[in-house]
C-alpha cells in the first residue's frame, strides 16, 4: 500500500532542538544536506518557507529572488522532488512583530503585503501553485490593542491582494489557536473557511489542517478534517501529535494518541484524500535532546505510523462497526477498536 500516498515535510522539520529556554543541543545542517535525506527517508514532497528557499529575501530585488528560487528547482530537479507549498514567513522580521496583515501600523501591513507578493513568485519559480498561510501573529496578547473586526478585514484584504496577484494560485489557510499570540483571530478550520468565503475567488481558499493546531483548540483533528472534506477544501494537512494543551509540540504523529491518529487517517482514506496529487505534509520535531545522527527518526516514524494505520484502517471490519452502531453498543465499538489498534 505505501505508494499510493506521497509525503512531504519542511526543512525546519529536521531541527537543532533549541527551546525558548535552552541551547541548541544539535548542528544546524545546511539546506543542501537536508534536500539529499528526503528521498531515504521515503518522501518526495518539499514544504518550504519563502525565505527558506531565498535565504536574506528581505535584502533583494524581487528580480534576484526570482533568480535564485530558480537555483532551488534546479536542486529540487537534480533530486527528483517536487515543492509541495511555499509559505511567506511574517513573524520574524521587525516589521511584523505584532502581526503582518493586521498589524496597527500601515507600514507594516504594506512590508507584509509585498513579502507575500515575493513569496508568490518563489512559489511560481519552484513550479508549485499552492501557498499556505500561518497567520502566526494575527492576533493579540492584549484584547484592547487591535480591533477583532477590522483584524478580519484586513485579513480577507491581503488574501484577496495574493488572489488578484496570480490568478493561478491557491491558499490553503492554517489555523491555529496560539502561541506565539495569546489569541489568534484564525484559531481554527471553521474561521479559516469562513475567512475564505469573504475573498473574491473562495474557490482558490481552502486549509492546511495541522493535528496538533487542532488539539490545541480543544477540537478534534478528525472532525476538523471532515469539515473541511464536506466543502471540498482540505488542500493539504499537517500531520503531527500533542500531549495536552500546553506549547505546540510537534510530536511524530501517532505519538501521544494512537487511536487519535488512526482517526484522522480513516477519514483521509475513506474520502480518497491524495488522490487529486494532496500531499501527506508533516510538521513534526525531533525531540529536543535526540543525537544529532539519529534526529529524523521522527519523518520516517511518522510517516510508518500512517501507512501502518491506512492497513489498520482498510482492515477494520466495517460491517462490524455498522451493526455495533446500529444496535448503538457503542462499549462493544470502543473495544472493537481498541483491540484493533492492539492487533488483538
Ligand atoms: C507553527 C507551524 C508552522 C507552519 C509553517 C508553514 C513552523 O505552529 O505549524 O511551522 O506550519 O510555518 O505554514
Ligand atoms: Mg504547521
């Protein structure tokens, strides 16, 4: 059955293990490096920031980031792999340190803006038409400090700006509850839909499901995907786990809650998810202090993890789960999968 999905992950997905209260615990590899581990470790799909394709963007012309985006499709080329998304990356810069989009100060919302200009043009360049937005500072520490309704405004804006810019793009939007903001204005798939439909062209927004952006809100992956399923708009997922609400942990999917995964991918395989070229996309972190050697473990565990739950999934005696549903035994149904999960 491997095969019939293809995965993809980011860059930052192979990590120096840093903390907001440690050092570094591993060496930063150079991107080159990182390209040459994709295909061992069974993926053939490339997830990248704007700037983890153009390196320093903010200090070229738009014709130079052209040009050396073109250099990273070649490198993508000489490895046979594809750039599953390109995301622009506002919430390093100075200029977006309250948020990009829906910052108070109109010039920073205008450096947001151009940067999403460029990163459609990396996108372009690296020949993939779909760019995925984290809003990571979309939001506030402080009610007071932003207006909620105008935050919206702004936000269908520039998405409409990335609309009109190329009409051959998609959005596929990530919500996400927290961290770094105490509150964001796109916490989860229903805002990020929503938002969608107040766009020009809500044909061409959809989302980037992240499990762990999910359990974060409370909510469940699964259902939040097929909500998303229901109106035709999971573009792409975030695949990964969380121990609870606490910071986003990236943990390899599978990881915390076995049976939480199972159900996100039941539901992926029953609708044919990937069959229309969707990329499987993790967002998962090594653990912190995991040795250098060893630390991508955790993109060739995630990735076993599923294809293990897509046997477990097609295996599953559905006509079980139907007659147990109807007599509404639903303690029989909660032992039928757990003893599933447990090959028992
Ligand atoms: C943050 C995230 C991000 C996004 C990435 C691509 C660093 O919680 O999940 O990963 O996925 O920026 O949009
Ligand atoms: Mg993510």
């Amino acid at each position: 059955m491997a095969g019939e999905y293809r995965f993809s992950f980011g860059p930052w997905n192979i990590h120096e293990g840093s903390d907001p209260f440690g050092p570094t615990v591993r060496r930063k590899i150079a991107f080159a490096k990182k390209l040459k581990l994709y295909k061992k470790l069974g993926f053939d799909g490339v997830q990248f920031h704007d700037d983890d394709a153009v390196p320093g963007m903010d200090k070229l012309t738009a014709r130079q980031i052209v040009k050396e985006a073109k250099d990273v499709r070649k490198m993508l080329d000489g490895e046979g792999l594809a750039a599953e998304f390109v995301a622009p990356r506002l919430w390093e810069n100075p200029q977006t340190i309250d948020g990009g989009y829906t910052s108070n100060d109109p010039a920073c919302r205008k450096y947001a803006r151009e940067r999403s200009r460029r990163c459609i043009d990396i996108a372009v360049a690296l020949k993939t038409d779909l760019i995925v937005l984290w809003l990571a500072r979309e939001g506030t520490y402080i009610r007071e400090a932003k207006d909620s309704k105008l935050a919206v405004d702004r936000l269908a804006e520039a998405v409409d700006d990335m609309l009109a810019y190329h009409s051959g793009i998609k959005i596929a939007i990530e919500p996400k509850p927290n961290e770094p903001m105490d509150h964001t204005y796109i916490p989860t798939t229903g805002h990020a839909m929503a938002l969608g439909y107040l766009t020009r062209d809500p044909k061409r927004v959809g989302v980037n499901i992240e499990s762990a952006h999910a359990i974060l809100a409370g909510l469940d992956p699964s259902d939040e995907m097929g909500f998303a399923l229901a109106y035709d708009k999971l573009f792409t997922v975030h695949l990964n786990d969380q121990n609870g609400l606490k910071f986003d942990q990236d943990k390899s999917f599978g990881s915390a809650n076995l049976r939480r995964a199972f159900d996100q991918v039941r539901i992926l395989d029953k609708y044919d998810y990937g069959q229309r070229g969707e990329f499987v996309g993790l967002d998962v972190k090594a653990m912190r202090t995991q040795k250098q050697a060893t630390a991508t473990k955790h993109l060739s565990n995630s990735r076993t993890v599923f294809l293990k739950l897509v046997e477990l999934s097609r295996s599953l005696d559905e006509s079980r789960v139907e007659a147990l549903t109807a007599d509404r035994d639903y303690e029989e149904l909660d032992l039928l999968i757990m003893n599933h999960l447990m090959g028992a």
